[in-house]
C-alpha cells in the first residue's frame, strides 16, 4: 500500500476513519434534495417575468390630469 505509518500514524489513522463516513460527506446535498431545481425553476420564472414586464411595458405617453 504504501509506506507503514507506525503506532502513532496507525492510530490517527483509526481515529480520522469516522470524518470518511457516508452520512458526514456531502450533507448539503442530501440535505436539500429539491434545492437545485427549485434556484434553476425559480431563475426562469424571474428571467420570464422581466422579459415580459420588457414586451408589456405600459406606455407612458398618455397626459396625466391635474
């Protein structure tokens, strides 16, 4: 495998083994399952909303009444 790391090596070595578990790695991810696509589904919904606030614009040349 490699060179031997000796008593002390083997024993952090031991000790670090739980930081490599399955539950402790990448949390955020399994944390939020629905995030990435709710940000993506929510970018298009700003993104068509601006565009069409763009297209639909009311006009501002009509007189105002005073």
């Amino acid at each position: 495998m490699g060179k031997a790391l000796g008593p002390t090596g083997e024993f952090f070595r031991r000790r670090d083994e739980w930081r490599k578990h399955p539950m402790l790695t990448n949390q955020f991810r399994h944390a939020t399952p629905g995030l990435g696509i709710a940000v993506v589904a929510f970018g298009i919904y700003v993104a068509g909303e601006i565009a069409y606030n763009k297209i639909y614009a009311p006009s501002h040349t009509s007189p105002r009444s005073h």
